[in-house]
C-alpha cells in the first residue's frame, strides 16, 4: 500500500505553529508539529512558518538544528517545503533586514516595502500562472499580510502570485513546483486561505484522512 | 476598513455587559468562535477581564486561537514578558494594551523589540464627559483605576508607533446606544496623523458606514456581533458580505 506523504509543521521558535497545524488538520490531513527534522523526514512536506526578524530566524533555525538539513533536504526530490511569512523570506539568499544567510533556496533577496511601514491587514492577491487556477487565479481571493519586508526573486517565472501595498506591487507566493513561499498568513485568511493550503497540498500527492 | 470583534472573557467563559458592568455569560467560546469563522469576520480580539493569567489559561486559550481562522488580537492581564512570551506562543497574532501605557510601559517596548510594530495596538480607555475642559483617559491595575490625561496617553501612544491604536469610548461600551458625536470628533481629529481603531456603542451597519467615511482605519464591534434587538437576546452576527463589500471598495486591489 502507498504511504501518505508526511506533513510536518516546523516549531523552531518562532512562527505561528499552532494555528497552522490546526489549519491543515481542519482541512482533513493528518500533521505533525516537530522541533528538529531527521533523516526519516526527506520525503515530507514541511511547513516553515516565522514571525519576527530575518537574522533571529536565521539564527533559530541553527540553534534548532534544521539549517543545514533544510538546506540539503531540499535538494532532494520528494521534499517540499512551505515557507509562510517570514518562512518564505528565510528562502531567499540574503536579506536586507540582516547580515546572515538564508537559505537560498531562491535565487534573490528580502527588501524592505517602499513604504518604510509594515502592511497589516487583509489585501486581494492576482495571479496569472496557471498553477494559481482554482486558487488565485481569476479568483482575487482576500487574503491576511503582516510583514514590513517582500522578496524580490531574480527568476520572474517564479512567481505564481502578487498583491499590493502603496502602490507597491510585490510577490507574495513563489513556488517552482517543489518548494513555496507564502508572504501571508493562508491559515488567519478563512476559507481563500485555507483552499490554497488545500490545493498545495494535494499538489504534493499528500491524501486527505 | 476593517470590522473588528471584540470579545469578553472572565477567565474561561464568554460574557458581555454595559460599561465593564453586569456581565452575563453569552455562549461557549469556542463555538461561538467557529460562527465568527463561517461570518469570516476581518478580525477579533479576545480580551481577558478575569484574573486569570496566559500561563494560567493556556490550553484554553490555546484552543480558541487554534480555532479562529482570522487574525487574532489579544488584551488584558498582561503583567510580565513570560506572559507577552505565553501569549505568542499560543499563536496570537497581535498584543493590545491599554493600561500598560501608563503602568509598564516596559512591556510595550519588549514586545515591540521582540515581535515588531505590526504585533502592537495600543488602546485608550476614552471618558467622554470633560473635567475641568481636560478630556481624561481611564486606566486601571489590579489595585487602583485612575483617571488620566487621554491627550497625554494619546501622545505617549503615538510615540511607540504601534500598527494601530484603538480608542474606546468608555461611557459607550457595551450600549448600542449609536455613536456619540463629541467622541468620535475627538478620535477622527486623532485618525489625522494615525492609524485609529474606532470603539463603543456600535448599534447598526449605518454606525459603522459613519465611521468609515470618517477614515478610521477600523472599528470594534461587541455588542452589536452579540446581541440582537431591545432585549438583547443572544444572536451572533456580522454585517452580510455584501455589506462588508462596500466597506471593502477602494482597498489596495
């Protein structure tokens, strides 16, 4: 019999775990909260949340021990990684909030917004990637933002989703397909978020319960 | 503009009254917090008027935040970083606190320092009557509740630059009684220079269409989600998506 593919929400100290494991558990999947990802987790969807400063993710992400195995693992083709809100900016190469490396898993850095303020608040994302279709696409669903910074990524093909913010159009979900990076908050957004979790995860062969 | 619920909890249990008066108990928390899901309301803040602290009440508030599939705010008994700490951990969104501002400023600043400014509102308890021509904020601690300066709060508030700040009209709270003009004046000459969160006595979607063209950047409803009709009787609600729709137009689309 095939094995489910394995959901795992990272609780390296800082992000939204509990709220987002509950998400994907309302939607029907069976989730695990971890502190440290082993070896047995290479073929899992992993979801990377974050609140709080590049640099002190960077950093937890050390001091927890997932670092270099995120690094590695996600060179490997049945991991995905989910990275929400800050966990999406931990993707990128560097940041300008900081001086530590990110991950790299996207060529391309963190920025500030233009506006120099943070953007709190609900906001319509557009998209017109074909992967977007049922979720975004054509859709405008309304979705939940707290950051003051936004990936800028080198490869425009990349991004599968945009939104706004004083005028500012940013990305605000990239993806190659394996690994994602959410710049909202999908699992405070109501039903719009929720169908995108959903949706990811059904694209990652992961089966409902 | 955003529709903010607000609701009370002695302890564990789920209560409104008028004027932080006269609770009674309106419902199991966390049913009622699975309703505000299905109404897909913008935002709600739970706030805490019993004596129980985070760590005290953590599976349960834990549970509700689990449940609520929009931003949550947190308020009330705050005392220590561990608490500030506490409630984060459980995956609150955001901190609100009101007599903080004037009793341990040193809270605002840790959370600040360790969460950001977007995970900040900073409230001020508003009392409408004048004295002496000196509008006066209430503030209170488990010992005492003082009257103080609401320009001077007002002030101290904007000098943190917290994501919002949240200015209640005491006098209000819990009435339904419509707005009251010289309050709102008040708020919307402070929602000039700051983002302001509009609260009290909340009655109809016409208060809250007064409000908007105000350009407050939000307002709190409590009763109003809670209560239906002259008696009051036991009704959670939110405006309709239609109506949500027109507060929506001119968004960042």
């Amino acid at each position: 019999m095939k094995k489910n593919k394995k959901i795992i929400v990272l609780n390296y100290g800082l992000g939204n775990t509990p709220t987002l494991a509950n998400a994907i558990e309302f939607l029907g999947f069976d989730v695990e909260i971890k502190a440290k990802l082993a070896k047995e987790d290479i073929n899992a969807v992993v979801f990377l949340p974050g609140v709080g400063s590049f640099d002190s993710g960077v950093n937890m992400l050390k001091d927890s021990g997932n670092f270099y195995f995120l690094k590695s693992a996600a060179q490997q083709s049945n991991f995905n990684l989910i990275g929400v809100c800050l966990g999406m900016q931990l993707l990128m190469s560097k940041s300008e909030e900081g001086i530590e490396e990110g991950l790299g898993i996207f060529d391309g850095d963190v920025i500030a917004l233009k506006a120099n303020q943070a953007n709190v608040g609900w906001n319509y994302v557009y998209s017109n990637s074909e992967y977007g279709e049922g979720t975004v696409k054509g859709h405008w669903p309304r979705m939940y933002f707290v950051h003051s910074y936004r990936v800028n990524v080198k490869d425009s093909s990349l991004i599968l989703a945009k939104s706004s913010f004083q005028n500012e159009d940013f990305p605000c979900i990239i993806g190659n397909g394996q690994h994602f990076g959410i710049q909202f908050h999908p699992e405070r957004s109501h039903s719009d978020g929720l169908k995108l979790i959903k949706n990811l995860l059904t694209s990652m062969k992961c089966e409902l319960l | 503009m955003r529709v903010i619920v607000e609701v009370l909890l002695n302890n564990d249990r789920l209560v409104k009254g008028m004027r932080f008066k006269n609770h009674i108990y309106v419902g199991d928390p966390e049913n009622i917090i699975r309703l505000y899901n299905e109404l897909k309301i913008d935002e709600l803040v739970i706030c805490q008027i019993g004596t129980l602290s985070p760590a005290e009440n953590k599976r349960f508030l834990m549970r509700l935040s689990e449940q609520a599939f929009m931003p949550v705010c947190y308020a009330g008994n705050l005392k220590s970083v561990e608490d500030i700490d506490e409630i984060f951990s459980m995956g609150f969104d955001k901190i609100r606190f009101t007599s903080a501002l004037y009793f341990n400023t040193r809270l605002i600043e840790y959370t600040i320092d360790r969460y950001g400014r977007q995970a900040v509102v900073l409230g001020i308890d508003l009392i409408s009557s004048l004295w002496r021509s000196v509008l006066r904020a209430r503030v209170c601690n488990k010992k005492n509740i003082k009257l103080v300066s609401f320009q001077e709060l007002l002030d101290l508030s904007i000098s943190f630059n917290p994501c919002e700040i949240l200015i209640r009209s005491v006098d209000e709270e819990g009435m339904m009684s419509g707005l009251n003009k010289a309050v709102v004046d008040i708020c919307s000459r402070a929602s000039q220079s700051r983002s302001i969160i509009y609260s009290g006595g909340i009655k109809s979607f016409s208060d809250i269409l007064a409000i908007k063209s105000l350009g407050f950047a939000g307002v709190a409803i409590g009763a109003m989600s809670i209560f239906h009709g002259r008696k009051r009787g036991i009704l959670v609600s939110y405006p309709t998506d239609s109506q949500m729709k027109g507060l929506r137009d001119g968004w960042k689309k």
